[in-house]
C-alpha cells in the first residue's frame, strides 16, 4: 500500500467494494463491521469496530487485590495534598 492510492467505484447503492490490501491491513473478514470517523479537515478514517469481547485481557489483572476503603485512602490522601486548582 505504500504510497500508491487504492480506489473503489461507489454503486448506485452507495457501496463500495473496500480493497483487498485494505481489507487485508485491517484484518477484515466477511461479515466484519467498520466505523467511519470524519475528521474536521475532511479526511476520513476507517477503522475496524472492535467487538468488546475481543478486548479482554488487553490491561492485565492486578498483581495484587486492592480494597475499596484502600483505594478510597489513596484518593483522600492524593486530594489532601494536592495542591488547589485554580479557576
């Protein structure tokens, strides 16, 4: 894909076949669903939807349990000596 722009005809339907080493960089297989992302300078960017279930095990589990009232401390702590915000 280089350099060398891919193109497509637009059928009186509106569909576009998306091209084979497109298809390929993305992964995309029949029945795959894609989003459309337009950009302000008028660029369009597809990218395949990824289905939730094929995130899981991305971030990794904890190493070690963590208790909410553990994690509430954290928070107090971190809001106590922040400094403030200024508006």
């Amino acid at each position: 894909m280089g350099g060398n722009p891919l193109e497509s005809a637009l059928t009186v339907k509106g569909q576009a076949t998306i091209p084979k080493a497109v298809r390929a960089h993305l992964r995309l297989e029949p029945g795959d669903r894609i989003k459309f992302f337009i950009h302000p300078d008028g660029s369009v960017v597809i990218l395949p939807k990824i289905p939730t279930a094929a995130l899981k095990g991305v971030v990794p589990a904890p190493r070690r349990k963590v208790l909410l009232r553990d994690m509430d401390a954290a928070v107090a702590e971190g809001a106590a000596t922040r400094a403030p915000r200024r508006r």
